[in-house]
C-alpha cells in the first residue's frame, strides 16, 4: 500500500486500528513514534544493485492508555514528514514491537482497519542461483496405482 493510498483512507476513518497478522488488534492506545523513509541499497545473490525505498511507520502500545491516536492527528504528522524529510509515495511498511524483536509488516487495508501483513524474504535472483522451479504437488489419493505397484491386498507389503 503506497502513502497516498494511506492517506486517502486516513480521510475517510473515524478511528484508527491496526490489525496484527493473527487477527489481533493493536492496543487503540499505540502510538506512532516513527515516520521516515528508509532507503535501502544492496548487491542481490546474482549481482545485481538494487535500490528500495519504503516510508515506514514504527507502531509502539505503551502503558498510557489514555492516550487514542486520530486519523487527522496521523495525516497531520504524515503531512510534516513529506514536507520535512522530502518523502515519495512509496510503499509503506510497518514496524511494530514482535515476541522477541522488532516485526516488519507491508500494510493493506479491508475497509475498515489497517492489516498488517507478514514479509517473507526470497531470492531475487533465482536464474542466476540455479534455483529450481518448485515441484508441482500431487495429492497421494489421486495417485493411481501402476500395474507393477505393490497393492496393500497382494501381501507383498
């Protein structure tokens, strides 16, 4: 979900949720401690460079359940980074605190929350990795039986 999708959504929302991957709910009293752009420039397994740039939100729940974030309030602080840190309508993804670490998530939205969804790695060059084509799954009951198989009634097995 890119920033200016976001943002249009921000506009139509009376209250702000987030939904975890588990179905969960971020605690209504998180707050956003972070908006920025993080641009990240690597080598590939194949060689290739590559840049990526994302804006990210860092989501933090804290003990001060009073506090309630508003839409307005968060296109607002939107507004101020675009114009201070000179951010682009990238795609925007979501830090928010895991069991054990920080948790990264791409963000979509159902109509009524935000949905935080699972990143997975993968290789970005799989020609180059001689990585081969995953094999096609075949379920065992529609296997048929060949004339030379072992039938489990011939007593062979």
């Amino acid at each position: 979900m890119k920033l200016s999708d976001v943002k249009s959504q921000l506009s139509q929302l009376a209250t702000l949720k987030f939904q975890l991957p588990d179905g969960n709910i971020v605690p209504s009293h998180f707050h956003v401690t972070e908006v920025g752009v993080i641009s990240k420039h690597f080598i590939d397994c194949g060689g290739t460079i590559r840049e990526e740039k994302f804006v990210n939100f860092q989501l933090w729940s804290s003990t001060d359940v009073d506090h309630r974030l508003q839409p307005t309030k968060l296109k607002n602080i939107i507004a101020l980074s675009e114009k201070l840190l000179d951010m682009g309508d990238f795609e925007v993804e979501v830090e928010y605190q895991g069991p054990q670490t920080i948790s990264k998530f791409a963000l979509a939205f159902d109509g009524t929350h935000f949905n935080l969804i699972n990143k997975q790695t993968d290789c970005l060059a799989p020609d180059k990795c001689n990585i081969p084509g995953q094999k096609p799954r075949v379920k065992l009951k529609d296997v048929q039986m060949q004339s030379n198989g072992c039938d489990p009634n011939s007593g062979c097995c």
